[in-house]
C-alpha cells in the first residue's frame, strides 16, 4: 500500500525482513559470485585484468573438451529422457495402468533419490564385478559397459526422465478433450490427432521438463565423477582444478565456473524467451477420460511402463540389499549380517550425525524463510518483491559446486572464516534448497483467498498477528510439502558439501563418494540405504501431507 | 459515538485511472444503504476504502464525529461480509464467530454466550463444532454474518454477499439479512450490482457509475423518479422516447403533445422515460403496432413498433386485459404525464417533476 502523505514513514516488521533477506541474500550469494568473476578475470601467470584464462579454456582440448562433454551428454540425455518420459506420461494419463498411483509414487521416488546412488548401484550391477558383468562373461559374450559417455547418459537417463514424465503427466490433465475430439471430428486419425493437436498442445510443458533435466545434467557432479573414468565432464574438471593435490588453481577454476553459469544462463534464458511464450493457457472444462483397456492390451500397455519403473527403481533395491551383505577384501561375499552397519556406525558416526544435525538445521531456517519469502512474493509484489525473487532463484542455475568454490573463495579470510565450519554447509544447504520450499509455498498462497487475511485484520487482529495465526497458518501444508523436498535434497547433498566440509564436517553423502572410490563396497551401501530409506520415508510424509498431489516440479 | 458515516470528495486512483471521482455521502444511523452499480462504478472500491482495505487518495471519512482516515483497518471496529466470506478454513464454526471477540479480548464467559447468541440468530447453533468445509453455501454465508456482527461493530460492511448462492437461496438469504439488520439496528452498508436485490433489501441507495455517484434515494424515487437516464435504465426497464419541448409543452410525435410539469423553464430536445407498465393501450394516443407478444402468467409482454419506428415494451396485467392483442394488430399507446420523466437529451439533466 502506498504511504499517505503527510504520514510519516516507520520501518515496519515487513521491511525489516526484506532488508535482512536481500542483505543475506546479497552476502551468500551475489557476493561469493562476483569473487568468482573477479577470479576469473585474473591469474598467476599473466600481470593485471586478462582473458588469459578464458583463452586457455577455448585453446587447449583438456578444458574445452568437458565442455563438449557435458553438453553431448546433456543433449542426449535430454533427447532419451524424453522419448522415454513422454510415451509414459501419455499411457500415464490415458490408460487404465493397473497400480497407476503405485507407478506414478515410484517415478517421483526414482527422481528423489540421491542422485550418486544411482551411479554406484550401477557400478554394483553393472561394473567390472557387478552381477550384469558376471552373467554376460558366463556366456561367453562381452559386457556392456557402465562406464564412460554411455553409461554416464543411461544412468543420468533413469534419474531425469521422470522430470519429463511430471512436467508432461501434468499438462495432459490440464488438456480439455474436446480440443482432441474436434480434430477427431474433423476427420483425424488417432495418431494423427496426437501429432498434430496433443503434442504441439502439450510441447511447452515438455521442452520445461527437457529444461529441468538439462540443468540439472549440466550442474551433476557425483554420477560423472563415479562414472566417467577419464570422461571429464565440466563439474567435475572444475573440481579437479580446484581440489587436485598437485595443482590448485582457484583462477582456472573460476572461469570455469563461469562457463557452466553461463551455459545455465542461456538455458534458462531460452525458456523464459521461447517457452513461457509459447505456454498455452488452458482451462480444462472437460478432463481427458481415462480409456478402459482390457486383457492382453492392458497388459501389452502397461508393460514397457513397468519395465522403466523396475530399472529406474532397481539402484535403490540393489544399495538396500547390497547393504546385508558382509564381504571380504577381494569382493567374496562372506555372509548377509549387519556388519556394514557396526563397521559404519563405528566408524562413521560423526558423518551420520552431522547429516541429519545439518539438515535439520538448514530445513528450520527455510522453513521460517520460505514462509516470510514467499508470503512477499505474492502479496507484497513491487521492485522489491521482483528483486527477492531473483536473489532467492538464483542458486537454481548455479552448480552446487560453483557455489561450493565461491563460498571458499569468500570466506577462507577475514573478517568472516567461515571454511571448514558446520556453518558454511549450512549457509550452502539454505541457499541452494530454499527455492524448493519458495516455489511451493508461493504457488499454494496464489490459490489462498486473501479476503481470509482482510477479515481477520477487519475483526480487529493486526496485520502482523494476522499473518503469524492466520496466514503463517494457512501455508503450512504448502510450505511443508515443500520443505520436505528441500529436506531430501538436503541430507542427499554432494556437489557444494565435497567442496565445502572439512574432517569434522563430513556427511553421509561425502563419506559414501570416497568409500566407493575406495572400493569399499560394505560401508557405502550401508550409508546409502540410510539415505535412500530417510528419502522414502520422509517422501510418503509428503504423499501424506498433501494427499498424493505433491507437486516436485 | 453516533454510528453515522459520512464520507466527503472521496477520490481513489489507480495510475491514471480514476475510480472514484470525489463521492460524498451521508448515511444515517441504523439505516440500510446501498451501494448499486455495473462493475467498474467503484462501489466496491468505496466499500473497502471505509473498510481500509484500500488507501484513501483524497477526501475524508468520518463515523460521527471521528476521523477515520488515519485509522488502520484492524482498529476501525467495522463488521465485514465477504463476497466469498472468508471464513477460516482451520476453525470451527464457534470459533471462526469468536475470532473477533478474542482480538477484543472478551471474557470466555461472555464469550460463551455472546457466540451462542449469535449463532442462535442466525439459526446455525447446531453447526457450532462444524469445520467450514462441511457448511453448505447457505451455512457459510450465516457463519459470515454471525461472524461480522457478534463483535457488535459500529458499521457493519456487506460486499456483494449474497451472488454465490443460487437463485432460492439468495431470496432467502436477503429477508434473513433484512431482519436481522432491523433487529440489531446496525448501521449497514451493503454493495451489490442486483437491482432487484437493492430495491427489496435497503432503506436507501446509492446508484453509481464510473466513480460517480448518479442518484441517492429510497428505493421508491429511484424506481419512480430516476433523476437520469442511466438510473431510468439501470433500475428497472425503461423505455425512452425522443421528443422535444416547445413553450412548456412535451410534442412526442407531430399531433400529440402532451402535458408533463417541468422544475425549470425549458425549451429544445430531450428524452422520455416511460416504464412498460406506465405505458397502456387506448382508443388514441401514439399509433403503432404489436410486433410480438409474450405470456408470462400475471401479465403479458408486448414489443410494440410505433408509426414512427420506434419501438417499445409494453405490460398490461393479465386482469386487466380484455384480450390478447395478436401480432401485427394495429395498436394506440398513451402514458400518464405525471409519471413518466423527463430528460434534456444532451445533459441527460431531469425536467420533469
């Protein structure tokens, strides 16, 4: 509301909160950014301002390669993901898929689990002594690979796609069926119709979904990283650059993280420019109705479908089942017992307890955030309002590792030392898994009657009581199911933590990245199936909270 | 503290578009006053400018003596009806009503009572421990007047409460509020864009348009006398005429000229206003004839086109009618210059008395 003139202008709660969100904001966030710009920009070799690191980059095949790399990989990601989340998104949403609700709880939990499982359930299957291995060289034939540019795309592949299945499945609901049953009308066959009225319909949402998978491809550090063996992808040389023993460097580093942001940038700005043009408004009058198969069709339907889900759910089972099984040093399975659990709960109980001390941390803060956030986002809109929400979406385009190296750079001097300090993991778990939270806190207060908030303040609450016992009230469920979301991707989180923790500060999700590079099987399946279990549960507590309609993407 | 309200020049703007245009009004204590007008007159912005809701841009507001410009929305002591009455979804029925009591801090004794009360009037007392989500629309929107008037405000502030409820249940719903309001004795301002609505439930109304305010009046003037064409044909149907003035007497047609006492001395064109049922058939009187008849039971509806191409709705009540007319049956139509109302066509200025 404006201020009447004549009044007198006082700092009210309101202002107070945006000052410290924009100033923190502006602390953890554009600052670390802008050290790694300015990093960029200089380097040990060359005296003053200089491009020199950005010409090494495009000159020399060992850094731009990975680039190549990670955009190969991306675009082929992309492309598989798609050709296999639509086709389920449509029997999805057309067909009667027996334990339809089932399939769709597994695909979102394939999706929600930590995204380096995947990877080394793979290796456990797939690797050099994985059973998949074992089973091709008995009959005498040459096993696929896991590793490497195939393997990296197939795991990515199972992980992303169902992005595209949610992003998909949601825009075919939300299609009238009469828009299909006028072009039946006019003489279209059934494929025919798809082609040329549903897909084109449904291709924003589609190209979203590619959008997200692209994004998250691109920013992935632990699958290429388990993977790759010598297939650099771009995260993971800018972890090498700055972690490697024999040389670090924080300016090459830097301009490389420049590259990914800006790969990010471009992405996100073809979205907004080519995308969000294009998104039809659609009001559904009349639903699509589920087409009743029966027998062998049904079956023939629902098949592939179940197929995907088993090997996009399979990594999971392997790690939960992997976990009982006691092995010696040469991989000879000794017994199925717990004692990957004493060995871990031994060995590894700082790293458990600071996962979950951590998170629970950082989820308190969003929680208290995301609230205040996203109620100025939708009722206080202004400059202000557009300016929180960039600052608070920002961290979605930045690899968790960008922001894990321009933390470091920020804060290893003084004034704030903040390296190697449970602080600094907790700062980068806020920032980088607020946005979750945000994006369902505001989308549920959009669909939140402001009149209850005026009627409240019209029987003579205050507008800031009003918003603590009402409103603040009101969004819990929205704000929860999204802080669930941030919660797992919190005790899951790999890319900025490797970069960030210190002895002391280790994580469950560290601890199993080198144990598998240890090739210490036992221990990391154990940690893993905390994690992947942790995930499930706290996932059905979001099914729970909002009655199967939870809304990931 | 009298529970008038008076509002003075009340201007609201949004950019360049002005909402209201400097509206003053005057409403008395206990009276029924309502705000009617198309969408986009501003009475919803009024409405919610005395609620607080909205800045206020210019003019003043007072309740009695008091300014209330300054006052923030929460200590305006104003009862409020939502349009889609915004009952707390988390709360049962008896607390959503005693919601405004706890803010005042009223005793649990008292407040025991005054809800029951309350919820008694508004015969819900069997809903008391209902979530909102289990009340029909009906039920809701008597939550939402327990709700407003149990805090026993000053003014009680009604938006358009009765337009999600279906046709029966909004016939019912307005004698209930029209009861209630004359038992309670509470100054009421009630906004609508329902005519028939206005016209049956208020003491007096406001009819607005584009920010301005068109006509003040009971329900009776505005539906008699409408000082304006756009009152004549807002409230109501209206039949409007082109006809001219010359020396003090109305020429209708070229040979019929008619007296219609004029307030003020006028002479050139103007427009007449005539309701379907100020207009009857005769012997003589303006040639025409019937185009189309409707029967609707208590009295039959004719489109009739005069000689001059005009063309008019007619009502003449069943038990008054000898006979149908039938379609194209050649017809004289006449009015009683008393009743009828006159306007200056280029001001839309009211001639006649």
């Amino acid at each position: 509301m404006k201020q009447r003139l004549g009044q007198k202008w006082r700092p009210d709660f309101w202002f107070w909160v945006k000052f410290l969100v924009i100033a923190s904001m502006c602390l953890f966030i554009v600052y670390p950014f802008y050290n790694i710009i300015t990093k960029s920009i200089f380097s040990d070799k060359v005296e003053g301002v200089t491009l020199y690191n950005f010409i090494r980059f495009f000159s020399k095949p060992y850094y731009y390669q990975p680039l190549i790399r990670s955009l190969v990989v991306c675009s082929v990601t992309v492309l598989t993901s798609t050709l296999i989340g639509v086709p389920i998104a449509y029997v999805m949403t057309r067909y009667n898929v027996p334990g339809k609700t089932l399939v769709h709880i597994l695909i979102i939990m394939s999706l929600m689990s930590p995204p380096f499982i995947g990877a080394y359930s793979w290796i456990i299957l797939a690797g050099r002594n994985g059973i998949v291995a074992k089973m091709f060289t008995a009959l005498g034939l040459e096993a696929p690979t896991i590793y490497g540019k195939g393997g990296i795309i197939f795991v990515f592949t199972m992980h992303l796609f169902p992005y595209v299945y949610l992003y998909t499945s949601g825009a075919m609901n939300s299609i009238d069926s009469s828009l299909e049953e006028a072009a039946e009308n006019l003489g279209m066959s059934k494929l025919k119709r798809i082609w040329t009225v549903t897909l084109p319909v449904i291709l924003p949402s589609i190209l979203a979904g590619c959008v997200m998978v692209f994004m998250t491809c691109l920013a992935d550090f632990g699958t290429p990283m388990l993977l790759g063996e010598g297939y650099t992808v771009l995260p993971v040389l800018v972890y090498n650059e700055y972690m490697s023993e024999s040389a670090t460097n924080p300016y090459m580093a830097s301009a490389l993280s420049v590259v990914i942001v800006t790969c990010s940038l471009a992405i996100l700005l073809f979205q907004k420019m080519v995308i969000d043009k294009r998104n039809y408004m659609m009001s559904s009058l009349r639903p699509p109705q589920e087409t009743k198969l029966r027998g062998l069709r049904r079956f023939l339907v629902s098949l592939p479908i179940y197929l995907v889900v088993f090997v996009a759910f399979l990594p999971q089972i392997v790690v939960i089942c992997q976990s009982f099984v006691e092995r010696s040093f040469s991989g000879v399975v000794k017994g199925i017992n717990l004692k990957n659990y004493q060995i871990i709960s031994a060995r590894l109980a700082t790293n458990i307890r600071n996962t979950y001390v951590f998170s629970l941390i950082a989820i308190a803060f969003i929680i208290v955030v995301g609230i205040l956030v996203s109620y100025i986002l939708v009722r206080k809109k202004g400059k202000i309002a557009t300016l929180i929400d960039t600052l608070v979406m920002f961290p979605y385009v930045i690899p968790g590792s960008v922001l894990g190296i321009g933390l470091i750079i920020a804060f290893n001097r003084k004034p704030m030392v903040l390296v190697g300090t449970a602080s600094i993991m907790i700062i980068s778990y806020v920032i980088r898994k607020l946005p979750y939270t945000v994006r369902s806190g505001t989308a549920f207060l959009y669909q939140m009657d402001p009149f209850i908030e005026e009627a409240s303040i019209n029987l003579g609450v205050s507008p800031l009581k009003t918003f603590f016992t009402v409103t603040a009230r009101m969004m819990l469920p929205g704000i929860m199911s999204g802080a669930v979301i941030s919660w797992i991707t919190c005790i899951n989180e790999l890319s900025s933590s490797i970069m960030l923790y210190s002895g002391k500060t280790s994580t469950i999700a560290i601890a199993i990245y080198q144990e598998v590079m240890h090739m210490s099987d036992g221990p990391a399946s154990a940690l893993a199936t905390i994690l992947t279990v942790s995930s499930i549960v706290s996932l059905l507590i979001v099914f729970r909270l909002t009655k199967g309609k939870v809304k990931i993407v | 503290m009298s529970n008038e309200v008076i509002i003075r020049d009340a201007v609201k703007r949004y950019g360049d578009f002005t909402a209201l245009n400097g509206v003053s009004l005057n409403i008395k204590e206990g009276e029924f006053f309502t705000l009617l007008g198309p969408s986009g007159c501003g009475k919803t912005t009024l409405l919610r400018m005395i609620a607080g809701f909205n800045s206020i841009e210019g003019g003043d507001f007072y309740f009695g003596e008091k300014r209330i410009n300054d006052v923030p929305a929460h200590k305006r002591d104003i009862g409020m009806v939502f349009q889609n009455y915004a009952i707390f979804p988390h709360l049962t029925v008896k607390e959503n009503v005693a919601y405004g009591l706890k803010a005042r801090k009223v005793g649990k004794q008292e407040m025991e009572t005054r809800v029951s009360e309350a919820l008694e009037l508004v015969q819900i007392s069997h809903l008391a421990d209902r979530k909102p989500n289990e009340l029909s629309g009906g039920q809701q929107q008597r939550v939402a007047l327990a709700r407003a008037f149990v805090i026993e405000p000053s003014v009680l502030l009604m938006d358009e409460p009765l337009s999600n409820l279906d046709a029966k249940l909004r016939v019912q719903m307005r004698t209930v509020i029209k009861k209630l309001q004359r038992r309670l004795g509470i100054t009421t301002i009630y906004v609508t864009h329902d005519q028939e609505e206005a016209l049956a439930i208020s003491d007096r109304i406001a009819v607005m348009k584009d920010g301005n305010i068109m006509q003040i009046g009971t329900p009776n003037e505005i539906y008699a006398k409408p000082q304006n064409p756009f009152v004549a044909g807002f409230i109501g149907v209206s039949n409007f005429l082109d006809c001219e003035v010359r020396d003090g007497r109305t020429v209708v047609q070229d040979e019929i000229t008619v007296d219609i006492p004029l307030r003020k001395a006028f002479s050139g064109k103007a427009k007449l206003s005539a309701r379907p049922e100020q207009l009857f058939f005769s012997e003589q009187g303006m040639p025409g004839k019937v185009l189309f008849s409707t029967f609707l039971g208590d009295f039959i509806e004719y489109e009739v086109e005069l000689d001059n191409g005009q063309s008019l709705i007619v009502n003449e009540y069943t038990k008054d009618a000898s006979e149908v007319h039938p379609d194209g049956a050649q017809v004289f139509l006449r009015f009683d210059p008393n009743r009828v109302s006159l306007y200056e066509a280029e001001t839309g200025e009211v001639l006649s008395k």
